[in-house]
C-alpha cells in the first residue's frame, strides 16, 4: 500500500481566474498583503501496491492521462 | 516577500464525490489499484510582508475565513 500525492497547477504563464477572484475577495476583506494568488489541485491517492518504481511510472502515466492538462497545467507528485 | 502554501482537504467523515469520479475514471483507464482519491485544493499566496509570524496568524484567518469551509473541510500551510 502506497499513498501518492499529486499537486496539479496551473502554469506561470496562463492566467488563472480563480487566483484573481481569490486575491479580490482577501483584499476586501482586508487582507491587503496579498500580492498574489495561484490556485491548484491536490490529490491523494491509495495505490494497492508494494512496487514503488512501478508505482511512480503509474502515478505518472495518470497524470499525463486524466489528473493534469499538461498544455495548461504543470504537476508533481510524491510517493509516501 | 514571504510565499504561503495553502493545502485544503474534505475532512476523512465527508464523502468526497470528485474524488470517487477521479477514481472511478481511472479504473476504466486500466489503472486498477486505485483504491481511493481525494481532491483537494492546493494554493500559492504571495505576501508583501517580511514578518513571518505576523504573516503566519494572517494566513490562519485567510483559512478560517475565506480558503477553508471548516465544517468539512481541514486545512493546513507552510510559510516558504
């Protein structure tokens, strides 16, 4: 049994219109400090399996496939 | 400048459907030892602050009030 997690973000370059709308509501709300705000997903996954090399190219393989929009979206992930 | 890292998960008691839709997508994509996803959030805040403790009881009340629903959900974050 592994645990994989994955973080999913969008890439520096594209505009990301939930950070804005984020940082507009800290900012009325008087958190002025706020500069910037990038949103993203996180993923844990239960792996049921013992291999950790293969488990990594797996982990890998889902990403590119379904969990990251890889023309929008940069990932990483870790094996615990 | 200081860089918050904000992690926002549903709480382990409260079903989480995206998570099973991840889930149930990566099976029908051969990945079967998937045995449980959970979606979270992942955010990247930028502070124009150089105090770190005073930035650290500000992203608190960030969470508290605006980043995290703590009736379902857990958060925790990271100053870097």
């Amino acid at each position: 049994m592994l645990k994989a997690t994955v973080y999913v973000t969008i890439k520096q370059s594209v505009l990301d219109p939930q950070g804005v709308a984020v940082q507009g509501a800290l900012h009325s709300m008087g958190f002025s400090e706020v500069e910037k705000v990038r949103v993203g997903k996180y993923l844990e996954l239960q792996l049921d399996t013992a291999d950790r090399a293969e488990a990594e190219q797996r982990v890998k393989a889902m990403c590119e496939k379904l969990l990251a929009n890889t023309v929008i979206e940069d990932y990483r992930y870790e094996l615990v």
